[in-house]
C-alpha cells in the first residue's frame, strides 16, 4: 500500500479542527490503495484541548507521542518515508512552522508535495512554491492529484479536462 503524509497546521487548533479533514482525507485516499499517515494518529487523548500548542509543554506528560522529541521523530520519519506528502495550507491564519519544516524535509529526501493552498494564504512563499509539485487550490483537487501521482487505476476518469485543476 502506498502512504502519503498529511501535513497542514495544528497549532492553536482544537482536535477536531487538526484531524477532521486529515479524516476526511484518509477515507478518499484508502479506496485506492493510499493510506493516509496523520501527525494526529495514537493522541486521542489531546480531544479534551480547546487549542494545541506548538511547544506540547502542557501535554507532554499526557504520552510519549506528544514529547518535543517523538512528535519530530514520527513526523521526519513519515515525511521521508511517505510516497507523496498531501499538504494543506487552506484557510490557514498564521504560518506555521511544523509545515514548513516537513516541506523542507520532503524536499531534501525528494518526496513529491502536493499542495492545497489558497490565494492571499499567509504560506504564499516563493520557497514553499518552489518546492510543492503540484499546487492546487482545494483540498478535493489535492487529494484527487495524490490518487493520480501515486498511480492508482481507480482514478481514472475521476478529473474535468485530465488535469485536477492542478497549477504550478
């Protein structure tokens, strides 16, 4: 089975609000043979958070997932070894760093970015630009871009015109 990562912002946000679509996504991409790696995934225990924090400090001690040192570990390890990374940028209202350390992994370990990204979001960096693939601007489109990158036979006939409404 082929893996794509599912980067995209956490901080500040509440569980649901870092997993729901990383969810959403993970049910799309399974029919066609992706698993979808959430940085979420085993921190069900953070549910009760109203907003989560890019230092982990006040949870922590909640498991060993959410220590400074795992939550680099696991991420690294799932950018490098994930076939395509699916970031998502959209409605994002302050950069954030996490993301854009994994793009810079995933661009030195060479694994394809697709990303969904919006006009006037505060990630519209000629850097970010440079190093994403496959720039689209909904997460429907990346997500169908990701079925079309990793090769599945199921996506097929699933895009308007053959091209997912991919930019570069």
């Amino acid at each position: 089975m082929k893996t794509c990562y599912l980067a995209g912002p956490i901080t500040g946000l509440d569980y649901k609000g870092a997993t729901d679509w990383r969810t959403q996504a993970t049910l799309k991409l399974w029919p066609h043979g992706i698993a979808g790696l959430s940085p979420m995934r085993g921190k069900d225990y953070l549910a009760h958070l109203k907003s989560i924090s890019g230092t982990g400090e006040e949870y922590a001690h909640l498991g060993v997932l959410s220590t400074q040192k795992s939550v680099v570990t696991r991420d690294r390890f799932d950018t490098r070894t994930s076939d395509v990374i699916l970031m998502n940028m959209l409605g994002a209202e302050r950069v954030s760093i996490g993301t854009m350390i994994e793009a810079g992994w995933a661009d030195a370990f060479r694994v394809p970015i697709v990303l969904a990204i919006e006009d006037g979001n505060v990630h519209q960096h000629m850097m970010l630009r440079e190093v994403a693939g496959f720039i689209v601007p909904t997460l429907e489109d990346a997500l169908h871009t990701v079925i079309a990158v990793l090769g599945s036979s199921a996506s097929k006939g699933t895009f308007q015109n053959g091209d997912a409404g991919v930019r570069s």
